[in-house]
C-alpha cells in the first residue's frame, strides 16, 4: 500500500497557508480522493499505523486549512470525520521514528469556538461535558489545555455579561494560535445568544456579529437590551453605551434598527406583543446599567 502520493499532498497543504484558495481548495479534494483510494477515510483495525497516522494528519490540516478559508461547514465535515481517530488510543498511531502528536486539542477548541458563534450552547455542552469525563477517567483536567480552555472562558464571560474580558481576549495577542483569531476577524457570523435570569424569570438578549465577534456582541446585545429597558435616550449617551465613535454613526445605527431620532434623542419603538411589568423594566435596566455602562469605561484602558 503506497502513500508516497498521499504524503506529497500533505506537505504541499502544510506549506499552502499563503495559496490562493482555489488551490488549496483542490489540494484537499486530492487528499480526500487519495484517502478512499487507500480507504483510510475511517479506522479500522487492519489500518497499519502508518496509515492511520497519515490520515489523521491529513484530516487535521484539512480542518484547519477551512478555518482560514472561512469554511465553517467544512471544517465541521473535518472535524466529524476526525472523531473516530480521537477515539483510538495514541499508541495505534506509533510508528518507527514518528513521534507526531495529534492536533485535537487545536480541531477540538476551534469546534467548542464555532458552537460558540453559533448560539449553540446544547452542543456546546455535549462536547465538553464529554471531554471532561474522558480527561477525569485519566485523572486529568483542561484547565492546562490552552485550545480548550479558551473558547470555555469565553462562554463563561459571555454569560456573565464581562464584555471586556471577551473583548480583551479576542484581540491577537490573546488567542492561543493564528486559527483562533479568525473568528475575531470574519465579517459574517452566526448568532451568539447571552441571557440571565431574575427568579424563575429569563430575560434574553440575541446580537448578530457584524464586523467582529465582540463588538458587534456587545452593540447589538446593548441595543436589544436597551429598547426592552428604556422609552428613550439622549443620542450622547447612547454613543457612548454603544462604543461608537460619533454622533454620526449613532443615527445610521439607529435607523437600520427601525429606531426614531428626534431633538437629540432616539426613541425607541414599542412592542405591543412584550408586555413587561415594572419590575421587569427595573430589572433590565440595572443591567443594561452594570454590564454596559462600567465596560464603556473599562474599554478605554484596553483599546
């Protein structure tokens, strides 16, 4: 079973970061096609371990090779074709003069990352509940895992409404490889969904990304929670709870969200089918006040 043409693909893919993505893109379908080829798509036990190792390589630069290209489903491809090698034990992959480590924990984090932006908090849980039961069973943890621990940190910030401990972590110099920062830089992601709760009550806030994962949380989940909170405010101060940077840039937000600028105040519109009680709006407006208005002043020592 050769793998000579295999291996040659793999090394131009590891050397193709700078490739335009067309070929790329090409590289990898001739990676995928080897991998049938030698049917090494999935394990199985009569797989030598040369080629178990070669496969999983494969896989794991085609992973991270569609994270750069902005592919999302097709690094989820990957990284459902990869689950079956995590399942193998390490020493299946040892071979003569090769002591390659796996990338898992790398693929692991970049999918914890993608779920993230997604608003998919169920499947989020999934994957690490089912990782700390693996890493209990070796009487470890993942608190020394970089890749794992940081999209788990920033769930946790999002949830407590500490925008810029996510703002500060989002910049370059505080994701734990090149692949991470990505997802601060892409211009259209999913949904990401923040709530917390006042008794039996949940009150939620949903922002769509725009031109950064955290910014544009941060704006659209104030301005969501603002029009629940508040009948009106002065455009001054909104410019600064929505860390725009002019007067400007408030009422062309302000219009794209269907809100009224009038006399230097937006006023926001009513929602006839969201009857809220008055200690409801109390409630949503200490927290518009204490997860926002602090962040604003916080920021400044940041940015």
């Amino acid at each position: 079973m050769s793998t000579s043409k295999l291996s040659d693909l793999l090394s131009q893919l590891q050397h193709s970061s700078s490739s335009p993505p067309q070929k790329i893109t090409s590289l990898l379908s001739s990676a995928k096609r080897e991998l049938l080829t030698l049917d090494a798509l999935l394990p199985r036990p009569t797989t030598p371990a040369s080629v178990l190792l070669l496969a999983r390589q494969t896989l794991e630069t085609g992973a991270l090779l569609s994270i750069r290209l902005q592919q999302p489903d097709a690094f989820t491809r990957y990284y459902q074709q990869l689950l079956p090698f995590y399942e193998i034990p390490e020493s299946s992959f040892q071979t003569s003069g090769n002591d390659l480590k796996s990338q898992r924990s790398k693929v692991t984090g970049l999918y914890l990352l993608l779920l993230l932006t997604k608003g998919d908090y169920a499947g989020f849980h999934t994957v690490l509940e089912g990782l700390e039961v693996e890493q209990a069973g070796k009487g470890k943890g993942l608190e020394g895992d970089e890749f794992i621990s940081y999209p788990v940190k920033l769930e946790r910030w999002l949830m407590e409404g500490s925008y810029d401990r996510v703002w500060g972590a989002t910049k370059r110099d505080g994701v734990p490889s090149e692949e991470f920062g990505v997802f601060s830089e892409v211009g259209q992601l999913p949904l990401l969904l923040y709530s917390w709760g006042e008794g039996s009550k949940e009150f939620v806030c949903q922002g769509s990304l725009a031109s950064q994962v955290l910014i544009g949380t941060i704006r659209d989940e104030i301005a969501s929670c603002s029009e629940k909170a508040y009948p009106s405010l002065p455009i001054a101060n909104a410019k600064n709870l929505l860390f725009l940077e002019s007067e400007g840039s408030v009422v062309s937000f302000a219009q794209g969200r269907g809100w009224v600028v009038k006399d230097g105040r937006i006023y926001f519109p009513q929602q006839q089918d969201d009857m809220r009680t008055e200690k409801e709006i109390l409630v949503a407006s200490g927290q518009v006040i204490e997860n926002t208005i602090g962040y604003a002043r916080e920021l400044e020592t940041i940015v």
